[in-house]
C-alpha cells in the first residue's frame, strides 16, 4: 500500500497547503479519501493516474472535503471511462453528485455504484472484496462525519518453490490448489501436503482515515493495529478549546488515539492555515506516539518500500525553498527555514517533496525513488532542517536525521526513549515487530519506510 496525501489544510487552501484529499494506492489500483478542490490536479503532480480511481471515500459535507467531486469526475468521463465507480459517503452524496451533473449537462458514460451511510449509523461496512474490506465509523464532529478503515484480507503463505520442485510439483494448477491450502498428490502416487509446502497465511496491510473529529473511541477502532493512521491535527493542544468547539482535533488528541490503538504509525494533517509551520503540531503528537510524520503533500508513505518504491513518482518538484522564501518574503512561516544554520536536509526537502512550493519541471532523474531522490539531493547539502532550529528537541531531525545519515530512526528512537515519559514501549516495536516488512531493524533506516 502506498498513502499520497494530496493535499492537508483544513478548511482553506494556503499558498502551500490544498484542501483535504488521500490517495491510497493499492496493487495498481487507487482508492480516494475525500476529495477537496485539486484533488484531481494533485493526483496528475503525484504521478498518481486518475483512470485507476476504484472508489472514493467521502468523510462528510463540509465543503472542503468533497470540492474536487465534479470536477474530477468530469475529468473521468472526458477520458471516457467505461469501468464502474464506487462512491462512498454519507446519505446526501447521489444527491448532490446527480443534481451538479444534471446541472452542466454532464452525461456520465460509466456507472457510478453510489454506497450511502444513513446519519445514525455508528459502524458499517461499506466495501467487501475478495482481497479488501473498509469499514466506515462515525466520528465526533459537528455534522455527521465518517472516518474509514481499508484493511487487506490475509494473504496466502509463501510457496516454499524449491521444496515444491523437489517433491516435483510443476503443475499450476496443483501450485494453486496448494495454496488454497488443499493436499494434492502427484501423478506417480506421492502425496504432497499443503502444510509443509505453503507457510503462514501473512497478514494484510491496513489504513485508517480519521479526519474532523474530536477525540472517540470510533476513531481508536478504526485505527486499531493499523500500519497507518492519518489522523487530522488542526490546531495544537493550546488551542484545545477551539479544537472542541469546531468539532476537530489537537496534534495530542491524534497521539492519543494512534497510543490508544496501537498504530504503526501516526501520519497527521489537516492542518489550521495558522500553523505556516505545522511542525510545532508534529512535536506536540510526537511526545504523545512515535512514530509520527507529518502528512506531505505528495510525498509517498509505504507499507511495503521494498516492492512499491519507485511505483509513483511525481511529476513536480519544488524549487529551493530558501529562493522561494527569499521570492515570497515577509511572513513567519520562513523565518525558521531561513534563520537555520544547516543547508539542506530533513524538513525542508519534505516540505519541498511536498509540493508546497513553486513547482518546477523535475529535472531527468537518474534512478527512480522520485521524491526520494529528491529528498537525498537536497540533504546532501548539509545538516540543518528543523533540527537545527529546534535546539531542545530531543528526538532529532525526523527525516532530517534519517536522510543525513541513514541512522534516523534508530538514533530517533533512543532519544525518544531516554526522553520520553509516557513509558510507551512503541520505539521498541520498531525493532521487535515480527511483521514481516518491519522485522529488519536495517530496513528503519530507509527513507520512506513504513
Ligand atoms: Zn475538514
């Protein structure tokens, strides 16, 4: 699975920041949560192609969150789709969807399935697959609001290949019934047992969306054990008051629940257009759950980086921030990047990978990784980022520390823990995890990893 956040402000776009949209990325095919205006635009930028759109997920009925509907699937019938589309929301979306196309005229070429949730409903599942299944949940916010679970299916076991030939299984389709867990036996009479050929069934990656609510136990639900929960942050916890009033979260509401539900990793966003630097948001969720992340526009989150690295990438980049601020100038939201001591590194190439700031044509890039590649020419300037600035923290430079010196994770978590009082055992999970993408304590050292 990959996570593309497409766009994480909250309730008005910034000059940096676009309405709220995530794209996840599943086995070629794309599943949309929320679609803020230019989520369709995101989408092309992320190199993430709108023909795979399988089924969008729609949280609610603030505008923000479902701006880009027409728009997108004007697009879609301009490209002449002819597969079926899934839409999932609230009960009012074929509503709103059928009067706007009937509205400008659009006579949509492909079926669109619609899946409503009636407004009293508490859990439900909306989507049943063969390999996949998604929940909706209510959460707390001031109109009725969904938050999402997209969990895979176990998966079947390895196939133990040279085993199986030694036994002098060839055929596919005894392979198939093999892993279907079935005893077959050959043609010369040997009998071949499922058990010793086929390992355990692996579990399936999952994702939860959690946006505009206030801290509830459906949210914990929704993220119980999952590889990734993108949870909003709006405001900071100092804005607690505010945070209830308007139906939202804090950074720490967000750490209280990934905490809760045991997630494998926090990823906030939809972020108050007063945070120009919403790192103050990621420290704030981070002394409450680690791992945590900023949502960056763009920038890929991986369930699995050894297979899926390279699969998107983007189609823009961001010029170099320190010009962009000096072009831009005024504003508080630069004077931390400006006033570092470091070149480039950590923050600044994320922020850049997140397209938050003037877009330029990427250059030809040797070697796929997209963002990646991009993060890793712009830290090999030299140390800085946000951790220069913030001299008390104590957990490093996030992805700073990770791109600089490959040692991120690990050093992180050792701070973290010496610094740490909540006596969360999380960081130890980072190295105990069984789960077969986490198990290597090498592989948290590679960017992107999760
Ligand atoms: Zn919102």
């Amino acid at each position: 699975m990959i996570v593309v956040p497409l766009g994480v402000a909250s309730a008005t776009p910034t000059a940096v920041r676009h309405l709220p949209a995530v794209a996840l990325w599943r086995e070629g095919s794309v599943f949309l949560f929320d679609c803020g205006e230019n989520a369709q635009m995101r989408m092309l930028q992320a190199g993430i192609k709108r023909s795979k759109i399988e089924c969008i997920f729609i949280s609610h009925f603030d505008v923000d969150h479902y701006s880009g509907l027409i728009g997108l699937l004007s697009t879609l019938q301009l490209q002449r789709r002819d597969k079926p589309l899934r839409m999932v929301g609230p009960k009012g979306l074929q509503e709103y969807i059928e009067w706007n196309l009937k509205f400008s005229d659009i006579e949509i070429g492909f079926e669109i399935i619609f899946i409503e949730v009636e407004h009293d409903t508490d859990a439900a599942v909306v989507i049943d697959e063969e390999d996949y299944i998604v929940e909706a949940r209510a959460l707390k916010h001031r109109r009725f609001c969904l938050g999402y679970r997209f969990q895979e299916k176990d998966k079947p076991g390895k196939v133990n290949a040279e085993l199986a030939n030694e036994l002098g299984v060839t055929k596919d389709e005894d392979f198939k019934a093999l892993k279907n867990g079935e005893d077959i036996t050959l043609d010369d009479g040997t009998e071949v047992k499922s058990v010793d050929i086929v390992g355990h069934p692996r579990p399936g990656d999952s994702f939860a969306y959690v946006t505009d609510t206030e801290y509830c136990p459906n949210a914990v639900k929704l993220a119980l054990n999952t590889n990734i929960l993108y949870h909003e942050a709006t405001f900071s916890d100092s804005l607690a008051d505010k945070a209830s009033e308007t139906g939202h979260s804090s950074a720490k509401d967000a750490a209280r629940v990934a905490t809760e539900a045991q997630t494998k990793l926090l990823v906030i966003g939809h972020f108050s257009a007063r945070y120009t630097n919403p790192h103050v948001l990621l420290k704030e969720a981070r002394d409450g759950f680690y791992p945590a992340w900023l949502a960056n526009e763009l920038r890929p989150i991986y369930t699995d980086p050894s297979h899926e690295r390279g699969i998107l990438t983007a189609k823009v980049e961001l010029r170099d921030l320190t010009k962009s601020n000096d072009s831009r100038g005024g504003g508080g939201r630069s004077g931390g990047h400006r006033g570092r001591s470091g070149g480039g590194g950590g923050y600044r190439s994320n922020d850049r990978g997140g397209g938050n700031r003037n877009f330029r044509p990427r250059r030809s890039s040797g070697g796929g990784g997209g963002y990646r590649s991009n993060d890793r020419r712009s830290s090999g300037g030299g140390g800085g980022g946000y951790r220069s600035r913030d001299n008390n923290r104590s957990d490093g430079g996030g992805y700073n520390s990770r791109s600089n010196d490959g040692g991120g994770y690990r050093s992180r978590n050792r701070n973290h823990r010496d610094s740490s009082s909540s006596g969360r055992s999380g960081d130890n999970k980072w190295n105990s995890d069984s789960n077969r993408s986490y198990s290597s304590r090498s592989s948290y050292d590679d960017q992107d990893r999760f």
